[in-house]
C-alpha cells in the first residue's frame, strides 16, 4: 500500500474511533481502541487531529445541550442506539450502531442521521470532513466504516462537498439514484419516483438502483452536468447546466425549467414553516419555468396564483391551499 493512501485510511479510522470513544465506550471497545493506537504512531496523530474537528462538530451541533435535555440512551454491545434531538429550528438525530466482534480492531459502522425542519437551511460536517448543506425538510442518513462512506438521501435537497479519500469511496442513494464520488462537490434532489443529480465539480457515476428495459442504467456525469434519474426510465443523458443553478437554495433561491406545477408547490413547502398545498389537481401537470426568491413567499404564492388561475385559501392554522378560482 502507498504511504500516502495508508494515511487516508489511518485519518478514516481515527474519526471512527472518535466516535466510538464519544459515546460512553465499554471495557472492550476501549482496550480495543487501545491495541489500535498502539499499532501505529500515526494512529496517535492521526486521532488528535480528529479529536480537534470533533470538539468543533460538537460546538455546532449543540450535542452537550441536547444531552443536558435528557436525550434517550440504551446501549448493548453489537448494537447501540442514541438519539439526540438538539433544541434548535433543525432537529439534529444522532443514531449510532456498532457492529463486529470485541477483537476486531477495526471500528465499528457508526449511522448518523440528520433532519431539517420546513423553511432550515443547514450545513454539517460528516467524521471524514466532507460537507452536506441540506435543503428545507430534507432527511440524511450516514454510515461510514475505514473502506466506505454510504449517504442516504432520505427526502428533499442535498448539497454535498466530499472530501477525498481515495481507499474510501462515498456513495450518495437517492432512491431511485445511486451516485459514486471520490472527491467533488454536486446536488441530489430527490422528489417522488425521480432524483436528479447536478455536478458543480469533479466526476460522479450515477446508477440506477433498479435497471428498467428501455433505460440506460449507468452514466458519467461531469462538472456542468445535470441528469435525471427515474423508476420508469433509469439514468438519462447529462445535460449541461448553469452552476448557478446548482442547489440555488444555499442562496436563498429556487430555479425552475419546465417543472410540473406540483413539484413546484411541493418545493415551495419544503422551504415554508407554513403548509403549503395544491388542491386543484387538474393543474397539476402545468410545466413552470421560473426564478423564485425564497425570501418573498407571498408574492411566489401571488404569482402562481395568477398564472394559473388559482385561489390563495388560508386555513385558521395559516396553512395554505392552492385552489380553483
């Protein structure tokens, strides 16, 4: 193995271990962590650095606070579940599983789980350093061992900046999307029986988790690209994009090109604390193109409305239907 892809691997499996060590570790994962900080100087090194990032990610995400609140705790050897729920706009999940044997020395697969709430915007830090900035009502899930990084796009909108490592790869599933990076930056929108796939920088390959007759079911996708994944008919062809319209959300915007006018409501919802709802379903399939400022909700909703010859209703909760006229 070459020194320096060794040292990635050692870096990976020092943030691992840190997270095991956060978690109240049993006699046996410390005399385990223990053997494997003995194997190596590196391993040292290489953990104190991780301590430093860790002690930052903790900062943010109000984890000390969350515990204070009572946070539920149970733990088992093989298999250990903590859920933290930080009080704060974005409710932040921590769910951790160990599994192998007490003489493994290799960490144990850690999950972590990530929600935001209606209208949050937020970005984290993953254990390997790489980046996720997700959308309004969006939902990650994150597993990662010394030989694989697994994202799962769960729901909504996900802006992902990954850190290389060339011996891990870091593999995004978007149902019905499965997306494979060695290090770039791209989005991942997943909506109902679709995801698309927008590459800001670097090389992605993209799968479809299921092959359908008729469909191509792998593509490479290169910076400026864009692709479409389907249940219907798989992984289409990449076309360009303007980086502008890379996950516009991180600034505040959503951009549209002839999207059907539910999928618009529904992202419109994503990013309002209110419930926002398309009650005349005979417009549903109405394509919009369109530039719309998150920040100005009302005049979305005024727009849509005279486009479409809709009705603004506001239910007693301020929850909003878009009607017939």
């Amino acid at each position: 193995m070459e020194p320096d892809r060794d040292d990635e691997q050692i870096r990976t499996q020092a943030h691992l271990w840190r997270a095991v060590m956060d978690d109240s570790p049993t006699s046996r994962e410390r005399s385990a962590f223990e053997a494997w900080l003995g194997e190596d100087p590196r391993h040292v090194s290489a953990y104190e650095r991780a301590e430093a990032v860790w002690g930052l990610l903790a900062d943010e995400q109000e984890v000390e606070s969350a515990a204070a609140q009572g946070a539920p705790f149970g733990r088992r050897w093989g298999r250990v579940s903590l859920a933290i729920a930080a009080a704060a706009p974005v409710l932040l999940t921590l769910v951790i599983f160990l599994t192998g044997s007490p003489e493994d020395l290799a960490p144990p697969q850690r999950t972590f789980a990530f929600t935001t709430a209606p209208g949050e915007i937020r970005t984290v830090t993953l254990p390997d350093t790489s980046q996720v900035t997700l959308g309004g009502a969006s939902q990650l899930k994150y597993t990662a061992t010394a030989r694989r990084r697994q994202a799962f796009l769960v729901q909504g909108d996900a802006f992902f900046q990954v850190a290389h490592i060339p011996e891990t790869p870091f593999v995004v599933a978007a149902a019905p999307a499965e997306i494979e990076v060695l290090g770039t930056a791209f989005a991942v929108e997943r909506r109902e029986g679709s995801a698309s796939v927008l590459v800001a920088s670097g090389t992605v390959a993209i799968r479809a988790a299921k092959r359908r007759a008729g469909g191509s079911d792998a593509r490479v996708v290169d910076a400026q690209q864009a692709v479409r994944v389907s249940t219907a008919g798989g992984v289409g062809a990449p076309r360009p994009i303007d980086s502008k319209r890379i996950a516009p959300w991180r600034s505040g915007r959503l951009s549209f090109e002839g999207a059907p006018l539910r999928e618009v409501v529904r992202a419109l919802d994503r990013y309002d604390s209110r419930s926002i709802r398309l009650a005349d379903t005979s417009k549903a399939d109405r394509p919009v193109t369109a530039s719309l400022r998150l920040a100005e909700m009302e005049q979305n909703l005024q727009l849509l409305s005279e486009s479409f010859d809709l009705e603004v209703r506001r239910g007693p909760t301020g929850n909003i239907e878009l009607v017939p006229l």
